[in-house]
C-alpha cells in the first residue's frame, strides 16, 4: 500500500504525472515551527523525516512525505499568517536569488529513504501593480515563500537552476527513485 503523507493537492498531481495514485491519503500532524537558530537544510530535512515518522502505517506500507521550504539566505520564509506578510516575502524576495528546498522521505517498516533538493530561483521585480494584483488571488494562502511558481506566480520567474517538480513541492525524478528503494514497483505495476 501507498500512502502520501501530505494535504497538499499538488503531490498528488505530481504523483499522478508517475501513474501513481496513492492507495491512501493521511496528513501528519506534526509542529512545523523553525528551532531557534535552525537552518534552511536542516529544517527541511527535519520536517520531512518527522512527518514520515508521524504517519500511521503497516509494516508493509510504504509512507511518502515531503517538505518545501523557501530560503532567502539563512532565512526560511515559510506559509504566510496573512497577506501582509505574503507582501513582505515577495518584496524581499522581488528581484533577488532564492532557493527552494524540498525534501523527500520514504518509510517502508522501520527504514526511511530521503534526499533534499535544492532548486535556485530568481524572482523578476515586481511592481506594486503585480503585488498588489498576486495578492488579490490569494494564491500566496497555504504556500511556502508565499508563491506557487505553478500558479499566477509563475509570471515572476524567468528562469530557475535545478528541478521544477521540486518548486512545485515534489521532485518526481529523486521520488521515482525512493520509491524503487522501498521496493515500490514504480515502473512494474501490473
């Protein structure tokens, strides 16, 4: 059995690009919140273990879980409180480099397989016009940095270094792989 530990509506799409579907759906609950002084990496890294940890499994199954994490620097910009805060993300972002992290872990029984993928972005500036008019969609709601580059954001982003399906929240070449690792017949479904 498969199981994707996430809410996220856009794993599963990105799952279904692989002609997997999950034989189950369950969202871990675990505190998303940075450690005082934690990095980017290792948070990303961190949040994606725990939630495959979080998830209730058989010993068979095979649990998939990942986290994106949008790093400006040293600073994670994570899902915005609110729009004022979505605004304060893009502005600092507006112009600049930034990267996205996500990291995958599979757990099959008590072995866990994970890698982190780290995608290079650059945002164009963007005027009040477009602030204002991105923030008006409410896009930004639930997403980490505030955007989702497969959304109305996608305007913002002339070009990016490293894997697209990562951004989206699901790097479908190094999933391919983990899963193969697990033993998830992912090419040799009947």
């Amino acid at each position: 059995m498969l199981i994707l530990g996430s809410a996220s509506p856009r794993r599963k799409e990105i799952l279904a690009q692989l002609g997997l579907t999950p034989d189950a759906v369950r969202a871990p609950d675990i505190d998303e919140d940075p450690r005082r002084g934690e990095l980017p990496r290792p948070y990303c890294e961190r949040i994606a273990r725990e939630k495959v940890l979080a998830v209730q499994a058989g010993a068979d199954d095979i649990v998939l879980c990942a986290d994106t994490t949008v790093a400006l620097g040293r600073r994670i910009l994570g899902k915005p409180r609110d729009a004022g805060e979505a605004a304060e993300f893009l502005l600092a972002m507006s112009g600049r480099r930034h990267r996205v992290l996500t990291a995958v872990a599979v757990r099959r029984g008590a072995q866990v397989w994970e890698r982190l993928v780290e995608t290079v972005v650059k945002m164009k500036p963007i005027s009040d016009t477009e602030l204002n008019g991105y923030l008006a969609t409410g896009d930004w709601q639930g997403k980490a940095g505030a955007y989702g580059i497969q959304g109305p954001a996608g305007a913002f982003f002339p070009w990016i270094q490293g894997s697209y399906s990562a951004v989206m929240g699901l790097p479908v070449t190094e999933t391919a792989h983990l899963l193969a690792a697990a033993g998830y017949p992912v090419w040799g479904r009947a």
